[in-house]
C-alpha cells in the first residue's frame, strides 16, 4: 500500500536534525562567530537540497546600482540567485559578490533573535530589529541595468535600466521566522 508522505512530519524531522546541529556546534565550539558559520552552513546545504540547480546558494555581499556608482551591501549570510543567467561577480574563499540584477533573496541565520527594549542604546546584531534594518536597506534596492544590444551592431550595447521587485528575506532563528 502507497501511502502519502506526509511534508509537515519531514519538515518537523529537518528542523530537529538543524537543531541538533546547532546544539552540537554550541557544544563543542566556543568560538562564536565559528559557530554561526557552521549554523549558516547547514542551513545552505538543507537549501541547496530543496532547489532546483537553476538556483544559485552563496554567502556574501550584493553590489547594486547607488547614486554614487556601484556600492555593497553589508555582508548576509545567505544569498539565493539566478545560477544560469547570473552569478557572483567576485569569489573570495569565505564570501562571493553578486550583482543585484542576479539575486532573488536572501537568508539570515540566527541561533536565536532578540528583541531589543525601546530604551536600548545599542542593539545587538542578533536583533530583530537590526535583522529589520538591513532588509528595509535592501528593499529600497531596485534598479536593475541590463545590457541590450544596439540594433544594426553586433558590437555595441547599452545599459537598460528598470526597477524591479526589491530581495526578499527570511530570517531562520530558532525564537522567530520572517516571511
């Protein structure tokens, strides 16, 4: 007899094994920023398993089009982009640039996400609303350039400009999920 795989009891079965993860990394790594990494890590790979190969997974940076030229975001754990018709710019050991034109969002991994008092002076960087403050950054990012052949030349282009949907972003944490 077939029976229907039930997602939500395979999904359930993901979230516990990435539990398990970070729980393994919080014990045996004292190192913070080495135990985000590894966090990070498995959260990509459980990414990459879910998407077709069209569908880039990096970590790093997305240069896009500022007033004053090219400029780079700040750095973002996750970054989902198009690995057919784009993809990075620039690949260093632990990070890759991309070009905005190529990314369709992003991922930031939290082992847990605060949120800050009304009265704080300083946020941490695991807050909710530093998470919040970065996204509204990027989704102010919408201009796309493109090259487009000049007609009559097989040799000359120029730049297209036209605004688009801005990147979306999700926060894992294991205290709170954006959608």
């Amino acid at each position: 007899m077939n029976e229907t795989p039930s997602f939500n009891e395979i999904s359930a079965i993901e979230e516990r094994i990435l539990l398990s993860k970070l729980e393994i990394a919080r014990k045996l790594i004292s190192h913070s920023p080495e135990k985000g990494r590894s966090l990070e890590n498995e959260v990509a790979a459980v990414i990459r398993q879910m998407l077709p190969p069209e569908y880039g997974v990096g970590s790093g940076f997305i240069v896009f089009h500022g007033d004053d030229g090219p400029e780079l975001s700040s750095q973002l754990d996750i970054i989902i982009y198009d690995a057919i018709k784009g993809g990075p710019l620039g690949r260093m050991s632990s990070c890759e640039v991309y070009p905005i034109e190529s990314v369709y969002g992003y991922i930031e991994v939290k082992a847990s996400i605060r949120v800050a008092g009304p009265k704080a002076k300083k946020l941490p960087k695991n807050s909710l609303q530093v998470c919040l403050k970065q996204n509204e950054i990027l989704r102010r990012m919408k201009k796309r350039l493109y090259w487009s052949p000049n007609i009559g030349s097989p040799m000359k282009a120029r730049p297209v400009e036209y605004d688009a949907l801005s990147v979306r972003l999700q926060t894992n944490g294991t205290d709170v999920a954006i959608i």
